[in-house]
C-alpha cells in the first residue's frame, strides 16, 4: 500500500489542480495564483467565514459557497468570477462601507489597507447610502501602543480570534450585537497583552493603529530594511521601515523556523532607542574628576597606554551581548592575542556558583520544534517575560493537545493554559523535582514539599510519563537559586528517564553570538574547548594566545574587587545593574584603576569610568547575530549612528593598531569567513550545534598566569536554610519582566510607558499584614540596602516571599541582594 496522502483533483476558472484531501478551495486556488478576496480568514487561524468576501459558485450548488471554509473535492467544479460571484462581491463591500468613514487621506492605514485596496479591484464604485453613518467617539486610547477606532472596524474577528487562538491572552472581546456591535477591552480599559502588535499588524482596517505610529509615515515614504530583532534571545525576524534615518515602525518578517509571522510587542515597539538624544556620539575620557570629550585618537592611545603598562593577565574583558557574531570574534582575537589576557566572559548576569556557568546555554531542539511537543516541563522558566514568541509555539502545541508542566517558584500569566502548575516556595524546587521524580519511577508520593500537594505531583508525573516527544526548559530562575544545582541534577535525572536533553533557557540579546564568538574564558569560537583549538587559532590569527587558565565573569569581578585588575575593559554591558549582587561590583569599581566602557549609552558603569567610546546599536550594524536555538542570522545597517559613533570591531581593530598590531578586516563577510574556516558548521540561516562545556564552577583557588601565584576564591552561596529574622520576614525572588526600563528599554518610549514604575508583586496575607493594598508605595528594605518600589498584590506566589523584576534601572533589585546568603530575605513597608 501506498503511503502518500489522499489527494483530489478539481477545477478552478477553468484550470486543473491537484491538492491534499482537507485542502480548501482558497488555498487552492492560491496554487494556482487565483486570487480570491478576503478579510476574516487568516491562514495562521482556523477559517470562520464570517466576511463572506471570499465567496465562489461551485457547480451543482444552490447558492454561493465561502472558499475559505469549504473543503475541495474530487471533480468540484469552481469559478471565482462569473457575475454572481461579483455581485456577491460588490454587496459585501457595499454593505461594509455603510458605516466605514471614507477618511484614507488621514488613516494611519492608507495605502496598505486591504478594504481599500479591494474596494477599488471588487467594489461598485459608488455607494447608494446616503443616509447618516454610525457614529463612535474616537480615537480611543486602550493602553500605550493601542488606539482604537470603533468607526472603521469592519467585525472581521482577526484580532479577537488571534487573542483566543494564537496569544491565548483574550485581549479584544466582542460586545453588543447587531448595528451596536464592537471591538473592545471590558469597560475600555487598557489592553493586557504582550502580543497586541500582532492584532494591528493583522487588522485589515485602520481600526487597530499603533500610537507611536500615528500619523508619523506613510508605506511609501518607507524604506524597507530586512533584519533580526535581538531585545531578547529569540531572534526574530523584522522589517525596519526607515524614514530618513529613523526607524519609524518595527513589523514582523515572516521566518518559519523562528518566529513564523509574528512578534512580541517588545519587537514591535522596544526599537525607539536607536534614535535616542542621549546616544553617545563622541569618546569620553575622565579628567579633573569629570568625563569630557576627546577625539578617537586622544581615547584609543590612553587605553593602550594603560593596557601597555599593565601585564595582558591583569586586563580582563566584560560584556557581549549586544554586539553581533563578528564584534564578539574580534573581541576575542584582540583579547587573547594583542591585549594577551585570557579573562574575557559575555555572562555577566550569572552569579558565582551558579551551576549556568558550567552549561552550554540555549535550546537542545529548534525552535519550530516546540510546536510538535506532546508535554514540555517548564522549570524556573516564564516564557512570556522571557521568550514571549516561545510562547506561541508552545500554545500552538497546546491546541494540538500537549500538556505543559511548570515548576516555579511564581504562577505564570499563563496559569490557565498549564496543566499542572507546582508553584513552590523558592528554593525548594529541587524538592519539588525529587517528588517529580520518585512519582514518575514508581516510588511513593511523600508528604507535600515545597507548599506543593503529593497528589498534584503525582498528576504531573502522570502526564511525564505518557510523554512520547517531551521537551524539558531549566530557565534562570531555576539555576540560579541557592538548590541551583541540586535542582539541575534532578532535572536531569527526569531528562535521562524521558531520553531528551534540557534546554537551559537563559541570556538575553546576542549573548549566544558572542559565546559562538569566542568571548567565553575557556571556549574557542564555535564552542568547542579552548585547548582544543589553539594550535589552529595561533595560526589563523598569527599570534600566540594568553596562557593560563581565563577567569569566569564573577572570577573577573572578585578579581577586581581584590586589586588583581588593571585594566578592566566592558562593551555593551552595564555591571552596576546586570550583576546579582550590587555590592561585588560597588567593590570592583573602587579597587580598579582603569575601567573602559564601550557602549551606546552612558550607563551607570560608563559615568563611573575613565574613558567611554561611542558604539554603535545593532540595528546600525552589517553583520550576523545567534539565537537561543543557535541560529545564525544577517542583520542589516538600516540607519547611520549619532555623530562620531563606531562599530565594535571598528574600535577593536583601532585599539589593536594603537597597541602596535595591525587587525584590519574589509568588513563583516570577511570577518565571517574567517569564522568559518574555524567553524565549518558556521552557515547563514542555520543552527550551529550547541557544544557541551565540562567545567567545574565555585569556589576554587585560581591564579594568574603570569607573575606571583596572587590566588583568588570566589565566595558561593552559603548551603542550609533561610535564616529566620523577624525584622526581615520575606523571602526575595529576583525575576524577568518583559518590558522594563534598561538602558535601552528606558529610552524606548512605548516600552518604558508598558513596564510602568518599578514593581513587587506581594500575596495578599503578608500585604493584609503590613496594611498594603494594591498600587501603594512601597520600601522594600534587605541588610544590604532600600529600593521604592509600587505594590501588586497577587496570588501567584506562596505567603512569606516577595517578587521583584530585574531590568528597572531606577531601582535595581541587585541593590538587596546578598549572595553570600542562601536567601536574601527583606521586609516590606507601605510609604
């Protein structure tokens, strides 16, 4: 018997075409370049029919049919055009005019409007209504990306149907009936969705606009520019419409492996940075105790001068993730070979001990991948404050019947959607997975652990074992509590009985291009073990490397804070608020001499610093960028940079002419094709494979390579349970939150005005006991310091901890942290 799919043969205006059985009669006359007319159908959503546009005459049939529901079959004979079909056509846009304002000259949607575009190819050309047309006040402001306007929707359902279907986040509703229906949130307030892009991308009107698009472009006067969207470490796939030399709009480029059509409102909206008045444009370099400006020349020989006195080893290199694949090359090579330190490390944020330090992180499976899963067990992972297209894929798998399983120490904002959701006290997740574990081999549930019930890990268990395509994803939250590692051994145990590899869900930007790149301390680019590949690198790069053994970054920070650092070099990176714990860097800042900061803004880092030279963001680069799933991906310049700005590897390469050694590349492809003559599985637009690292991370006696055997031992995390203070009776869960205001997100004003003033999520007992109620001010108070924050009361955590996001510069949670402790606890006052 054949295998091949069930097919049938019909005809379409005359022409012969053969499809897969299931196949509907509009997608098959796409095959055949027929187009029919379309408003409510997307091809992403199951058809609805309710527009009626799409409507063809099949032989044989009493009344006209909607080709985007009905299903073709053999010797179906279909015309598209006859003059039925037309007047169908021409009623359907009649009517939907009616009440349609006939303002194109003002709409924000002028010139790609499908409605317009249909009303001229299918319309009557004149309308019979002369009656007065439905009247809506408008626009109507539903949030800080969203207007609405009741007078232009055409009841479609595209964006309802994309927030129950696609996001499963129900952000638009329909209300009413009849001649009053419309498109709204309850009671209009703001819209709560991380994806609402999508919703105006799709709508086929101007209904739905952008507020930081409003009358800013029209489609023509746009150029458009093919890139990659790096604000977090999915990599999605863009179109920057460029006015002058200004990113006016961000819209989603269709990629199948990655993010498919869509995009999270950070990529829709997080690229207003770019053309900040704040950008550096000129070097900085510190004199009289202030930070003036200097030229390039002046900046460059000042660094040099101050490398050349220092031995290589006591120079040590921080940061990556926000240059591209080439940038991080170069780093490495200048680094190793002309600087001749071997410290150099992209993984600012992990903390000392962490057990992310000994792993290679990203996905073990591509992302297109996700979809097909029939369980995925989440632990310490929030997809939707941390890879929100992720989510997408993983609730398409959920409509195909996947079940999802999360271990958290928080409930996730898509709770709902979770079959089995073992939300612990933090720092007893590895508990939780042991229970997991027992339950899923056969052994007896126990007692509950963790503030989780033995029978709903026993549910869980249930679904793990069924699993016949499980993925499992250990995300930040999970690595780097204090049973970060314990945990990390059950999960893996769980891994070894479901026969899959974990994904370590964990970095942000192009922290994976700048590992591929080579800015790990003992990785050669590509991934693979640094003693490996020396011998190939020296001849390749014409140099020796740095001896010795290089420094981890939290080894890089404890060298610093003890007086083992001359010269401390960071690029697109900000210490003072992306390392765990504040105080390590408080510490490293006084103790080094001499602190470079290269970066696009002057950060909390780059005002404490001797000289700043201006690099350029990666929307103004040529170059490759990787994703979490190890793709790599060309981005494209789409506009210049401010005033004296420089590319990465532009500065690297001066640097390395200034200390007396030439590496001068033509440009980017260049600098690829070098990389891949280290790195044959390096091609563009495919995954390069994930290499394991073997490294032993904690506390342990290091040296310097060269010089008097100076040791260094970085402190872990103290073992044993959170100390008990009544003065601070809270526990600190340090998270993500999708929209923050960073660096860059603070001066991207859509994203700035989504994440709102700094946050602790609290439960309602402990904020019943400290007389808090929602949206008060609040001080949340640790031993190591205070920060103000604004109180969201929720039942997504257990009694006795505190919730507070990363990112918001204003009030940087690292500034409670203590990482000495197994726990930073903290109490929690009403201002």
């Amino acid at each position: 018997m054949s295998g091949a799919a069930p097919t049938v043969t019909l005809s379409i205006d005359g022409r012969t075409v053969t499809v897969p059985k299931g196949t509907t009669i509009w997608h098959a006359a796409q095959q055949l370049r027929i187009d029919i007319p379309i408003f409510c159908y997307h091809d992403r959503m199951p058809p609805l029919g309710a527009c009626r546009m799409c409507l063809v005459q099949v032989e044989q049939s009493p009344k006209l049919a909607t080709s985007c529901t009905l299903e073709a079959a053999d010797g179906m004979v279909v015309h598209t055009a006859t003059p039925e079909v037309k007047a169908a056509q021409e009623g359907i846009l009649e009517y939907l005019l009616i009440n349609h304002p006939l303002d194109c000259p003002i709409c924000d949607k002028g010139g790609e409007c499908p409605l317009q575009d249909q009303t001229f190819r299918y319309g009557p050309g004149r309308s019979r209504y002369v009656e007065v047309k439905r009247d809506f006040a408008k626009p109507v402001s539903l949030g800080s990306v969203l207007v609405l306007d009741r007078e232009r929707c055409i009841l479609c359902w595209r964006c309802v149907r994309f927030g129950e279907i696609i996001a499963g986040d129900d952000a638009l509703k329909g209300f009413e009936r009849g001649f009053h229906s419309e498109i709204n949130t309850p009671f209009t307030l703001p819209v709560q969705s991380k994806f609402i892009g999508n919703a105006i991308a799709i709508c086929p009107v101007g209904a739905l606009t952008a507020k930081p698009y409003r009358f800013v472009a029209r489609p023509w006067d746009n150029r458009r520019v093919s890139s990659v969207c790096t604000l977090c470490g999915v990599g999605c796939a863009v179109v920057f419409d460029v006015r002058g030399n200004v990113i006016q709009r961000t819209q989603a480029r269709e990629s199948r492996e990655v993010n498919d059509i869509w995009l999270c409102d950070l990529g829709f909206f997080g690229h207003g940075y770019v053309r900040h008045g704040e950008r550096l444009t000129e070097p900085l370099v510190r004199r009289d105790g202030a930070l003036q400006p200097a030229s390039w020349d002046a900046a460059l020989e000042l660094v040099a001068r101050r490398i050349r006195a220092s031995r290589g080893d006591r120079v040590a290199l921080l940061g990556g993730a926000r240059m591209t694949n080439e940038d991080a090359y170069v780093a490495a090579r200048v680094f190793r070979t002309v600087v001749g330190t071997p410290h150099l490390d992209c993984r600012l944020d992990a903390p000392s001990g962490s057990p992310s330090l000994d792993l290679t992180w990203g996905m073990t499976t591509a992302i297109a991948e996700l979809a097909d899963r029939d369980v995925v067990l989440l632990v310490g992972c929030d997809l939707t404050e941390e890879y929100p297209v992720l989510w997408l894929r993983l609730k398409e798998a959920i409509g195909a019947g996947a079940s999802v399983i999360a271990v958290t120490p928080k409930g996730l904002e898509i709770d709902r959607h979770i079959a089995h959701h073992l939300v612990h006290r933090y720092g007893e997740g590895s508990a939780v997975l042991a229970a997991l574990w027992r339950a899923i081999t056969g052994g007896p549930a126990g007692a509950a652990v963790g503030g989780v019930e033995p029978d709903r890990v026993t549910a869980a268990a249930g679904a793990l074992a069924r699993a016949s395509r499980p993925l499992v994803m250990i995300g930040r939250t999970a690595l780097d509590a204090p049973d970060g590692a314990s945990l990390l051994g059950q999960a893996r145990a769980i891994c070894a009985r479901l026969d899959a590899a974990p994904s370590v869900m964990r970095g942000r930007g192009n922290v994976f291009g700048a590992m591929l790149g080579g800015l790990l301390p003992d990785t050669a680019p590509g991934g693979r073990p640094l003693a490996d590949l020396r011998g190939e690198l020296e001849q390749v790069w014409g140099a020796p490397l740095a001896p010795g053994r290089g420094f981890t970054a939290p080894e890089i920070i404890e060298a610093a804070g003890s007086g083992q650092v001359d010269v401390l070099y960071v690029i697109g990176g900000d210490p003072a608020t992306d390392l765990p714990d504040r105080s390590r860097w408080t510490s490293a800042r006084k103790r080094a001499p001499f602190v470079v900061v290269q970066d696009a803004f002057l950060t909390e880092t780059a005002q404490a610093a001797d000289v700043v030279l201006p690099a350029l963001v990666l929307p103004e680069k040529d170059g490759t960028v990787s994703n979490l799933e190890g793709r790599v991906q060309q981005i494209r310049s789409a506009v210049q940079g401010p005033g004296a700005a420089r590319g990465d590897w532009q500065i690297l390469s001066a640097l390395a002419r200034a200390l007396g050694t030439m590496v001068a590349y033509s440009g980017w492809e260049e600098i690829f094709d070098e990389m891949r003559s280290l790195v044959p599985e390096l091609r563009l637009g495919e995954r390069a494979p994930l290499v394991p690292r073997a490294r032993s991370s904690g506390a342990e006696a290091v040296t310097f390579a060269q010089g008097p055997a100076a040791s260094l031992e970085v402190p872990r995390r103290r073992a044993g349970p959170p100390p008990l203070d009544p003065a601070f009776p809270l526990t600190l869960i340090v998270g993500e939150a999708l929209f923050d205001q960073g660096a860059m997100s603070a001066r991207a004003g859509a994203i700035a005005d989504l994440a709102g003033e700094p946050w602790a999520m609290l439960h309602r007992d402990d904020a019943a006991r400290a007389a808090i109620a929602e949206g008060d001010p609040v001080i949340v108070t640790s031993r190591r310091g205070s920060i103000a924050l604004r109180a969201r009361l929720s039942a997504a955590l257990l009694p006795g901890q505190v919730y507070v996001p990363r990112g918001f510069d204003a009030a940087p949670v690292n500034a409670l942290v203590d990482l000495s402790e197994p726990v930073t606890r903290v109490r929690v006052q009403s201002l």
